[in-house]
C-alpha cells in the first residue's frame, strides 16, 4: 500500500512542478500593458511559486 501512496505523491508533485514553471513562464510571456500586465505578472508567479513550493514539500514527503 505504500508504494500507491509514494505513486501519487509523485504525480501530484509532478503536476505541481509543470504547473508552478508553466505559470512563471506565462508571467514573462504577458503582453497586456499598464497596470493589469502587472496584475497578471504577479498573480502568475504568486501561482508559479506556489506551485514549486509544493513541488518541495511533496518531494521532501517522499524521501
């Protein structure tokens, strides 16, 4: 039972990683101007950093 556990730790950690880059890419790809490029600048790499902070964690969980 153990090994399913480690397995979907992995994939949730997985997803967490592409998500967490993918948004911190999107926040450098923003072509809106003026304020809401800003807003969406941070909203995106708040989500980005969240995403590989869980990423961490989950990794940390596994070892």
């Amino acid at each position: 039972m153990s090994d399913w556990i480690n397995a979907i730790m992995f994939g949730v950690m997985l997803l967490a990683f592409t998500l967490g880059v993918s948004c911190i890419i999107m926040g450098f790809l923003s072509s809106s101007t003026g304020q809401k490029a800003m807003q969406e600048k941070i909203e995106y790499g708040f989500f980005g950093v969240s995403g590989l902070v869980l990423c961490m964690l989950l990794g940390y969980g596994l070892s």
